[in-house]
C-alpha cells in the first residue's frame, strides 16, 4: 500500500508488514483462517513473558496481560473478570490456566473477523510491522520499584527515534505533506499501527507547531468522544509528546498552554489547559441555563484528553514541574474518570474484539459553539458572571477588593 511504501522509502526500520494469518480452507463456503507461524512464534514469546509460572497464565496473569494491553481494569473489573471467566472457560486447562495452546487458540479464533487485535496486541510487545522486535530499552525502562514497560506509544517513538542513524532529506512537498494532520487522518483508517511510527519518524528534530495547532483545533471543533476525529487528534498529540528528541519539552507546552487563539475573534489560547480552564469558567457562570451541559460535556473531553496525555512518562514530568499551571483542575484529574466509564488508551476506542474489552473516552453529544464567544457573553449574562460553583471550582471576578478575586478549588465537602 501507499503508506508502506512511503515508510520504506524513507527509511523506516521495520515498517514493511507480514500477513498474521492465511487462509487454510473453507467451511460451508467460508474461509478458515489460521495464524501464520512468525505470528505464532511471535504470540509465544508474548505468552512466556506473561506467565507468573512455567507454561502456564493464571487469572492474575491474564489480568495483568489485559492491563498492559491498555484496558483500565479498575474501571471495569466486574466486566474484566467475567471475560477472563470466559476465556478460562472455552480455552483453559479445567477453567483454571491457559497454556501456550489455548491462548493462541483464543488469537486463532479472534484472528478469523478481527486480525487487527492480532496485529496490535503484538505491537504492544515491541513488535514491528515486520514482526522483528525493537530492542529491550525501547520495550522497558527502570522505575524507582523496578523495570517496567514503556506504553505501546513510547515504545514506538523511542524505537524509531534511537533506530534512526541518519534522516533522509525529503522534498519540501513531501515535507509540507508530512506535517498535516490530513495525512493522519487518512493513515489511520488504513493502518494506524504504521501510522504512529510516520508520525514519529517525521516529527524527529522539526517544528511541529503547525501540525500540533491544526490538530488543537480539530479537537476542540470534534463533538464528542465517539467522533473519530477526536481518537485521531489524541492519538497525533501523545506520539508527539512521546517522542524523546531535543523539542520534547516545547511540544509539550504547546499541547499544554498554547496561546494561539482558537478564534480569530476570540482570545482563548488553544492549548487544553487553556480550553479546560476556560470552560470551567463558562459552566460555573451558566451553571442555570441550557448551555451548561454542552459546557460540562467539552470540559469532560478535555479532563480526559489531559488524562490520556499524562500516560506519557515525558508528560507526567512536565506536569509535575508546572504544577501551578494546572492545580484548579486537580481535583478533576484524580478522579477515576470524568465520565465514568472504563477505558484504555485511545486505541481501544475502536470497535474491536480481543482478550480486552474496548472502551471509549468518552460519548456523549457536544455543543460546536464558538467557544470565545460564549466565554466572553459568561460575563455579562443574568448573574453578572462575578462568581460560580463547579465540582469543587470557585471562580470570583468583579469582586469589590480586587485581592479576593482569583480561581478557588474546594478539597473537601466543606472548606470553611
């Protein structure tokens, strides 16, 4: 296809992908498929590193397994434990383990209508496109309780990034098609596994601001979390803030705190804790008429934006430095899910089968209002916007000593 091959031409270490599976007969005219024996070797090497003893998962070992597949287990445990019942029950030795056997059994079967949990799960382990693996640094890091796994996002931009000898010289054509989000949006429904590493190969040492407003845009203009552009936009902003090269830290605070405007009319900085803060402010001065809920909906999409973005080891650090930048919102992001619902990262957001349930960040129906104008009118609506209430968010403006003005963030039921 033209996304591989665009990969391979410039120069991308194992972006060349090998069938998973291959058709082995049919049955009452239709096919069967089986997985292929690279794929089959690939999955027992996944197994062997997931198993607490010799040969065997356990209901612990297939938990974790789902976890680091990205499903938040502790959002949805009840549901987690009723699919690893299933899978015991229909794959596992007495209900009890899963051998080597039963769990490429399990891959054979999901592999017959949805190959690409098959080919993503893999990815997850450090697998290329090609199936050759990256190298354990850009699969584990060391943590102060130990090795851990890097994300799959990670893993993918320290792969290419320490992969990487020498970045072919593209022509400005390419290059200006390289930086839109177009061409992620388009990548993605075609093979979003490639897709992360092209991101990643052409975002290396180079101004990405253009790419990263355009896509801060796009989400704030997205209606919910069901609409693929917003997974597209989440999934082009974490690879850039994984990406482990000398602008790391700029990218970051442009996704964090870019003061592009949203509106040319507008003065809302696009950056998402410019849009959340600005939001927050917006409910709490409508919190009685009709635009509230359109206001605590996109509130929620960026709580959760900001949440998926803190997966991202390089962002947890800058959040940690600037802490001030984001303490009123705090109490938000602590909570196990602004919208209640499990979820694992934004991939799962697809509609795929798997040893892991898919969840979605979020669904519910947005309000496209321009944003700035709505802010601004928040200030001279019926309650004369001088002071709100919202989930432990208090702002005062006008007040008659300009002292008491300010954003003010309940920690308990009553503050006193």
């Amino acid at each position: 296809n033209t996304l591989e091959a665009l990969a391979l031409i410039i120069g991308i270490n194992g972006a060349k992908s090998v069938n998973l599976i291959t058709e082995t007969g049919e049955v009452k005219g239709r096919p069967v498929y089986d997985m292929t024996e690279k794929a089959k070797e690939a999955l027992g090497i996944v197994f062997n590193e997931c198993t607490s003893r010799t040969g065997l998962m356990d209901q612990n070992d297939i938990m974790t397994y789902m976890k680091l597949c990205g499903l938040d287990t502790s959002a949805v445990l009840s549901v987690s434990q009723q699919r690893i019942n299933g899978i015991l029950e229909k794959y596992g030795n007495e209900s009890k383990f899963l051998n080597i056997d039963g769990f490429l059994s399990y891959y054979r079967d999901t592999s017959q209508s949805n190959s690409l949990q098959l080919r993503s799960d893999l990815s997850t382990f450090g697998f290329r496109p090609d199936l050759s693996r990256c190298a354990e640094e850009s699969r584990m890091f060391t943590s102060s309780t130990g090795n851990a796994q890097y994300s799959r996002i990670e893993s993918v931009t320290v792969d290419v990034f320490s992969t990487m000898k020498s970045k072919s010289v593209v022509s400005p054509l390419l290059g200006l098609g390289l930086s839109s989000l177009h061409l992620y949006h388009t990548a993605y429904f075609t093979d979003l596994n490639l897709t992360e590493y092209l991101l990643t190969w052409s975002a290396i040492h180079q101004d990405t601001n253009q790419l990263l407003i355009e896509t801060l845009k796009s989400l704030y203009q997205a209606q919910s979390w069901g609409n693929e552009t917003v997974q597209i936009c989440v999934m082009v902003l974490m690879v850039l803030a994984a990406l482990p090269d000398d602008r790391q830290n700029e990218r970051i605070t442009t996704i964090m705190q870019s003061p592009e405007k949203l509106h040319v009319r507008g003065d809302v900085g696009s950056g998402l804790l410019n849009v959340a803060k600005e939001l927050s402010i917006a409910q709490s001065a409508q919190q009685y008429s009709s635009d509230y809920h359109n206001h605590r909906s996109m509130l929620d999409r960026y709580i959760d934006a900001i949440k998926e973005l803190r997966k991202v080891r390089a962002v947890e650090k800058w959040m940690l430095e600037n802490k001030s930048s984001w303490e009123w919102i705090d109490q938000f992001l602590r909570s196990e899910s602004s919208s209640n619902q499990g979820r694992g990262d934004y991939l799962n957001r697809r509609d795929r089968g798997g040893v892991h349930t898919s969840g979605t960040l979020y669904d519910n129906n947005n309000s496209d209002s321009d944003l700035n104008g709505e802010v601004n009118e928040s200030e001279e609506s019926d309650y004369g916007g001088n002071d709100g209430y919202c989930g432990g968010i208090a702002i005062v403006r006008g007040a008659g000593v300009r002292e008491i003005n300010g954003t003010y963030t309940s920690h308990k039921k009553f503050d006193g």
